[in-house]
C-alpha cells in the first residue's frame, strides 16, 4: 500500500499527464476555433487551459510561502504557443514540490492571502488534493470545448493512466 505521499505523488503524475493528452487534443483545433468564446466556463478553449494552469501556478507558489496578487489569465499567455512551452515546466516545478514532502511536512499548514487579502491557513495535503481536483473537473470542461470546436476529446481517466503507467 503506498504511502499518502506517494499517493499525492502519483496523482501530480495523472494531473501532468492528464494535462499533456489534452493539450495534444486542443493541437489541432482551428485558431479560430481554439479562442471561440462559448459561454461555457471560462470562455474559449485558451481561456480555459490558461486557467487551469494557471491555477496549478498560483498554489504552487503559495505552498512555497508567496501570495501573488492575481492569477495567471490570457493577458499572460495570448497565445497557445506561449502556454504551451509554460505548462510543461510548471508541471516539472509541481512535481519536483510534491516529492520533496515528508510525512512531517505534507500536513503542516499553509498561510496564504487570495487575490481579494483575504487569509487563510490550511493543510498542504488538503490544498494539494484541492488543486488535484481542481484540473479533473476542468479537463472534463476543456473536452466539451474541443468536440464543439470540432476535435476529438481525450481519454484522460483515471483508470486508463492506471492501466498505462501501473505503480508509477
């Protein structure tokens, strides 16, 4: 049975690759496509994917003591080259975090201030499942802007990384 930390570890590792087959499925989306508003979450399919990691960012970096003021958005990354070349070194950063836990650290409390100044403190552990959730439920929002873009979704299940990447 693995450990809690080796736990959070592996499913940093599905988020990353959940992330990866997604970003593969927006690729061939038409420009036009890709920045379509919708109307459905955060607008078009970029929109979106730059929530997302930008969200992943900014509790990253609250978990390493920092309290940025905003979150990353499109006027960051206008383009999905530029968001794309990010993400998989924001992947790298999160993992390279997630295994340098401990069981003594992984549960300490967090001190962090949102966008609004609020303040707050809560468990590592709970912000990182929190942040883990965050991206499923916004990968299954991106697959329904890649089919009424046109695309194929992804299959990014948990069970189906299970079975590709077993105890890793």
């Amino acid at each position: 049975m693995p450990s809690f930390e080796e736990l959070l570890l592996r499913k940093s590792r599905f988020m990353k690759w959940g992330d990866e087959q997604i970003i593969a499925a927006a690729g061939p989306i038409a420009e036009d496509e890709y920045y379509r508003d919708r109307g459905i979450s955060f607008g078009s399919l970029h929109k979106l994917l730059v929530h997302v990691m930008g969200a992943q960012w900014i509790w990253l970096e609250r978990w390493k003591g920092n309290s940025p003021p905003r979150l990353l958005d499109a006027t960051d990354y206008p383009t999905r080259e530029l968001l794309w070349e990010a993400w998989p070194l924001l992947h790298r950063d999160f993992i390279e975090f997630i295994t340098t836990q401990t069981q003594n650290t992984i549960h300490r409390l967090i001190h962090y201030q949102n966008s609004r100044g609020e303040k707050f403190s809560v468990p590592l552990s709970e912000l990182i499942l929190h942040t883990l959730d965050h991206g499923t439920y916004h990968r299954g929002q991106t697959n329904t802007l890649i089919k009424l873009a046109g695309g194929q979704p992804a299959a990014v299940n948990y069970v189906q990384y299970s079975m590709l990447f077993p105890g890793g």
